[in-house]
C-alpha cells in the first residue's frame, strides 16, 4: 500500500460529536472526503440538518443523529443506532465542547458542571460506548480527542477568563494519555488535538474583541481556517497514523511554540 493509499479511510465508520457545524463539521467533512462514511451528533435538529446537506452535497454518505453528549442514555443510544446504520464504528472524534467566560470567582456553579459534563462527561461517555463496540469488532480503532492549546497552560486573564474550560480540557489530554495505554492491547489508538484559535460560534465574541491581538501572537501570522484541522484528524484516524498513541498535537499555528 503506498503511503497515500495509508491516509484513506474508504469503508470505514467515523463518529464526529458536535459536527453540525465549525471544527466537528471541518474534521466531518474531511474524514468523508478520504472515503469514511460519517455519522455526527449534535443537540439540534436545525443544525443537523443543514450539515447532512453540505455533506451530502459533497458526495459524502453521512447520518446525522440528535445527541446531547452529557446525557448517557442518548450517548449508548446514539452509538447503537451509528452501528445498525453504517454497519459499525472504527473512528470516534470527541470534538463537541463549550465554554463559560467569567472571573472565577463568578462563575456560576451550574456553569462549571456545564463545561466540566460536556467536555470532559461526554469524551469519556462516548470513548465507553464506542470503544466496546470496537473491542468486540475485533479490528482495532481510532479514537481523536478535541481538547485546546487552554488545557496546555493558563490564559492571559485580560483575554481568556475560562477557568473550567482550560481545567477540562486539561483533563481531556491526560484522559486520552490514560485511556491510550488502556486500549492499547486492542489495538485502538487514542490521541488528542490541542487547536489554537479558529473562528467558529464558540470564539466569535472573543475573537471580536481581541482578534488582532490574538493574531498577533501567532507566528504564522493567521487564525486557524477551514481545513487547518482535516490534516492531523486524518493522520490520526487512517492507518498511516497508526503507530501514534497517546499524543496531543498543538494545531495552532505556532501559538505555544513560543
Ligand atoms: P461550536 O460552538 O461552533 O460547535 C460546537 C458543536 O458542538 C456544535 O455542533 C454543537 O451543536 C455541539 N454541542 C455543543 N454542546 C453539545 C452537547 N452537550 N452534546 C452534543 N453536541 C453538543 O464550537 P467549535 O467548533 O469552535 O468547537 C469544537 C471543539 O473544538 C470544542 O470541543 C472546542 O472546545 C474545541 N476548540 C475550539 C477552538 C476554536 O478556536 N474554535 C479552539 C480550541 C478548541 P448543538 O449546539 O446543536 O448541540
């Protein structure tokens, strides 16, 4: 097999969470693109349905499934019906996630536990729900955590005030290094990718505010744009990133370099 034929996904399953739109639709659209079938969750039908559309536009075979990741009854839900539809699962992307600006000590409390469930609940409720079914596959499997540059190290507090953002995403990157050694013996890779700033729902306020100033600290000279993440999703999830566990892949345009 040449090393491009390694990168393509044909006849696999892939799970995007959050891939109705911004960076879970960008990775969608590219694990599609190298062959995979998709599947992709998100909590609203609206959204759901206009990213099955782009996708279908595309030529990509996709099913789009409404699934609040906190809750883990519509997660084992939703991972079953993935399998009765595509015929099974080999790549999960655990990319649906939120966010809270305040100062940390108004942080609502229902905030907290809201950032804390979906990125960190959900990662683990999906990894649980897809990993068994991988096991019992028998032919190994790909699991791609999103996390942030925010969960590497603190954040400048006159841009970022997301205290449980950066404390889940942290969590995130040592999941994935824990749960990497634990999947090993069945041949599922786990790796995780930390990207800088992208301009998605998620960062709009941010990025009006403190835009230039964010650019500026990127020695690329750039935000984060519309197939930024495709290329390390792919490697992760192909064959050709397969000796590759266990990893957190900055994609930040240089932002933590310095
Ligand atoms: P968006 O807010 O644009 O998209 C979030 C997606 O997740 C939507 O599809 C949303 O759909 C879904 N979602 C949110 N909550 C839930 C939930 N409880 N259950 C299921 N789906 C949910 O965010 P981004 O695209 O910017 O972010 C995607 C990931 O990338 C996140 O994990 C984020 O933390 C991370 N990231 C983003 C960066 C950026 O610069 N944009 C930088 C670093 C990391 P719906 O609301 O319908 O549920």
């Amino acid at each position: 097999m040449s090393i491009l034929d390694r990168f393509r996904l044909d006849g696999k399953v892939a799970l995007v969470t959050g891939g109705s739109r911004g960076l879970g639709l960008q990775i969608a659209q590219g694990l599609g693109e190298a062959g995979a079938a998709v599947a992709f969750t998100a909590r609203r039908e609206e959204g759901l349905r206009e990213a099955a559309q782009r996708l279908r536009e595309q030529g990509i075979r996709c099913l789009a499934v409404r699934c609040d990741v906190t809750d883990y009854d519509q997660v084992v839900a939703a991972v079953q019906r993935v399998v009765e539809e595509l015929g099974g699962l080999d790549i999960l992307v655990n990319n649906a996630g939120a966010t809270w600006g305040a100062r940390f000590d108004e942080i609502p409390l229902e905030a907290w536990d809201k950032v804390i469930r979906t990125n960190l609940h959900g990662t683990f409720y999906m990894s649980r729900e897809a990993a068994k079914v991988m096991i019992r596959q028998g032919r190994g499997g790909r699991i791609i955590n999103i996390a942030s540059i925010a969960g590497l190290r603190g954040s400048d507090p006159r841009v970022m005030q997301t205290l449980p953002y950066n404390t889940a995403k942290a969590g995130v990157i040592n999941f994935t290094r824990d749960l990497a050694v634990k999947l090993a013996e069945h041949g599922i890779t786990v790796n995780c990718i930390a990207p800088g700033f992208f301009p998605t729902k998620m960062t709009r306020g941010i990025l009006q505010q403190f835009g230039e100033v964010i650019r500026q600290h990127v020695p690329l000279g750039r935000l984060g744009g519309e197939r930024d993440l495709q290329g390390a999703a792919l490697l992760f999830a192909s064959e050709a990133g397969a000796y590759i566990t266990g990893q957190v892949l900055a994609v930040d345009g240089g932002m933590t370099a310095w």
